[in-house]
C-alpha cells in the first residue's frame, strides 16, 4: 500500500509541476518558469514537451528555448522531435547537437526530414559532420547506424601502466566508457579490458592477460536486432564494431541495445493490436485513423468470413434460439485462448527461444494445454447449459465444442506465427486475424455443426 500511495504522490507532484509551468509560460514569468524547470532532468524536460499541447509548446520553447540542451532533444519521442528542434533558433541546436555522442546525434537525424537534418549537419565541426555521414551510410536498422564513433583503444602489447598514462594524458575521452579496445598493428579489435580491471591490477599487467571472455565483434552491417539479441544474451556492456576489412570504426553499448529491444518490443504490442508502429499520442485524429484503418479492414473481412459460417447453419439457429444465445461464448473463449497462444509464440520468436529444434515439443505442449482448458471448461460450461436450457445434449454439443475450438486456438495460435516467420513476415503484424479467423470458424462450425447433426 505504501509503495501505491508513493506513486500516486509522485504523480500528483508531477501534474502539480505541468500545471505550474503552464501557468508561468502564460504569465511570462521568465524567473518562475527557469526555477520550475532547471531541477528537472533531461528525460523529464522531454516527457513535459510531449506531454503539453502545441501551442503550448512552442510557448515553452521561446521563453526558455537557451536552456534545451542536447540530452532533451536525444530523449524525446520522434514524433514531436522535428517540431522542437524547428522552434528552435539555430545557434542553440548547434550547440546542442556538438555536445552529443556520434549514435545519439545519428538517432536524431534519421526521424528528421532532409531540411532538418541539414540544420544539424551544418552544426557539427567537420570531423564530426564526417563520422555521421558515414554512420548514416549503412543501411537503415545496421549496427553501423547504432554505433558511436567515440572509442578508447590501445596497442595490444601495451601494459596497464602504459593504459593509465595514456588515458591520464588524453585530451578528449567519451563520457561515459566501459572498455579499453585493444588493436593490432591493422586496427582490428583482439579483445577488450574493462576500467576496473584496469584499475585493480599492477602497472606492469600486460593487457592482453585481463581482456575478458565476453569479447565479441560486431560487424557494422549487421541488423540492430541481431545486436540487441547479442547483448541480452551473453549480457555484455559494448562490443567493437568492425567494418567489411575487420577493422574497428566504432563501438555499440548496452544502452544502445537496450533501446533497440525497448523499440523492438513496442513494435511487437502496437502491431499485435492492429496499430501502426508509428502511432504516438501526438498524432492527430487523422493520422490516428488511418494507421488503425488497414487492419480494421482485414478484421472486416474476417468476420464476414466467420458471417458465412454462421449463414450455413441459419436453419438451425433459427429452430433453435439457444443456438445463438450460446455462440458468443464459444467465439470468445476459442478468441482468448488464440491470443494467449498467439502471443506466447510471438514472443518466444522474437526472443528466438521458438526454434526448428524445439519446434514440435513447443507445439505438443501448446495443443495439450488447449485439449486440458478444453475440457475443463467445455465440463463447466456444459453443467451450466444443462442446468440453463435442461437440454441435456445441447450441453453435450458445447461441450464437445468447446474442446475442439481450444485445441484449434491453440494450433492455430502456434502454427500461424511460426509460418508467417518462415515466410518472413512479421508475426506479430499479421497473425491477429488470422488466428481470430480461425478460432471463429472452428468454433461455429463445430458448435453449430455438431448442433444441427445431433440436435436437429
């Protein structure tokens, strides 16, 4: 109770906070606004931008648009970014993209349009400029794109002491660095030594005998999925980056990837539900619309298919009412168990824990799950038939019925994701409707086809 109550108090103070800013933004109330402002952090600053109205924003940004600093822009949402960085005048963007790593300053650049990103280009000194060209080269959702040019590396051969008198002496280090790169006289990464160890052992260690087990390369065109895959399952911090030649031209880290499993999983849920993976709140009622619109349609056609099912059997729902008081619940119970099974495989294969070797018993284990709930609630809902109708066979029939739509949910809810990712599309996009497709009509066909043959 008391950890509820400290996040109801964490949001009052934070919707107390949005109102206080807005009324100082309305009042022009520099000093107020400044003093509202500056304790935030750069996370919270965004969240407030995506938070408030237009108008409002663009309020907000002139009153107080010399103190967005580039760790805002890097964390608000694409959706609004465009907008911000507009408002603002362009020696505060400059000033704020220069302070920004390589990859957040690419991660900005790849939602903007090529006006804007020629605004933030032109900001950046010409080495800089030059490395997010290059970053920008690869291909959209490459490692090389997610990458950061900022790296510390040292010569194989090199000692800890020598390490420590190197990076002591260093005119420019990252600001935040896990690993010491060690190359070969070609720049090709042989392994990597983290600061701690680096810290702990004597001066005269040679690095080469603290590097660490978890070194792995990443190539810089391998797909940003296959990367974030990389990092959660052997649990690494960074991994260099190498081009075509093996030669290292950048380094990945852990938040980094995180971000990209973060994305990854939104994608997942919004596509799972029929949205767009663009949609935001920001949108407006059109583009809302429109990204909903497709797969509402695709919804359409599926339930006029499960109509013509239902059209086969209209004799017999007309002969018989409870027919019809009763389908609804079969649809829906042969719906949610599709969806749970749908989404234990969709995610089972973005994980790539669902592979070909464990395919069938993953598939074995789904179908008796349907057959256990099948029974079990096919028993339940036929005592409750035979007690409601005191038609002792129509209890029978949605018993009966109830079983094979659970185990056909339950295929279908495995099979339909598994065949989608082998025909390479994405599950999570499509298999909603197919499965709903198929646990209706079984459903129907058996509930009523077992009706009309037994009961009529």
């Amino acid at each position: 109770m008391s950890e509820e109550m400290a996040v109801m108090d964490e949001d009052e103070v934070h919707a107390d906070r949005v109102h206080a800013i807005l009324d100082a933004v309305e009042a022009q109330d520099t000093e107020r606004l400044t003093e509202l402002m500056e304790p935030l952090h750069a996370a919270d600053i965004a969240d407030l931008l995506e938070q408030i109205g237009g108008a409002d924003r663009r309020d907000l940004l002139r009153m107080w648009s010399g103190e967005i600093d580039g760790d805002v822009l890097s964390e608000l949402d694409w959706s609004i970014r465009e907008e911000v960085i507009d408002a603002l005048p362009d020696a505060v963007v400059a000033e704020a993209v220069r302070a920004l790593d390589t990859d957040d300053v690419v991660d900005i650049l790849e939602d903007l349009e090529p006006e804007g990103q020629e605004k933030i280009l032109d900001a950046l000194e010409v080495a800089d400029r030059v490395a997010v060209e290059q970053a920008l080269s690869y291909p959209e959702g490459a490692a090389g794109r997610l990458m950061q040019r900022e790296v510390v590396v040292a010569p194989e051969h090199w000692t800890v002491g020598e390490a420590i008198d190197y990076l002591r002496a260093a005119e420019s280090l990252p600001d935040q660095f896990y690993h010491v790169i060690l190359i070969d006289p070609r720049m090709m990464p042989v392994g990597y030594v983290t600061l701690g160890r680096v810290l702990s052992a004597r001066r005269d260690v040679a690095l080469r005998a603290i590097t660490e087990d978890s070194f792995r390369t990443v190539s810089a065109t391998d797909p940003e999925g296959d990367v974030a895959y990389m990092f959660n399952q052997y649990h690494l911090i960074s991994a260099p980056v190498i081009d075509d030649d093996g030669r290292l031209v950048g380094v990945i880290t852990m938040d980094d990837a995180m971000a990209v499993l973060d994305e990854e999983h939104e994608e997942d849920i919004l596509r799972m539900a029929g949205v767009s993976d663009e949609a935001s709140l920001s949108d407006t009622i059109l583009e809302a619309a429109k990204g909903r619109a497709t797969w509402l349609f695709v919804n359409l056609l599926t339930a006029i298919l499960a109509s013509f099912v239902i059209d086969i059997f209209a004799n017999s729902i007309n002969q018989l009412v409870a027919l019809a008081v009763l389908m609804p619940i079969v649809a829906s119970m042969g719906g949610n168990a599709g969806t749970q099974t749908m989404t234990v495989a969709v995610r089972a294969l973005a994980t790539r824990d669902l592979t070909a070797q464990n395919a069938l018993r993953v598939i074995w284990r789904e179908v008796a799950v349907g057959a256990f709930n099948g029974a079990l609630f096919g028993t339940v809902m036929a005592a409750v038939v035979a007690v409601w109708f005191q038609v002792p066979m129509l209890a029978a029939v949605i018993g009966v019925a109830m079983f094979f739509t659970q185990v056909a949910a339950a295929l279908g809810g495995i099979l339909i994701p598994m065949a989608l990712d082998k025909a390479r599309i994405d599950p999570a996009l499509a298999s909603g409707p197919l499965v709903t497709t198929v646990t209706d009509v079984v459903g129907f066909f058996a509930f009523l086809g077992l009706a009309s043959w037994v009961l009529l």
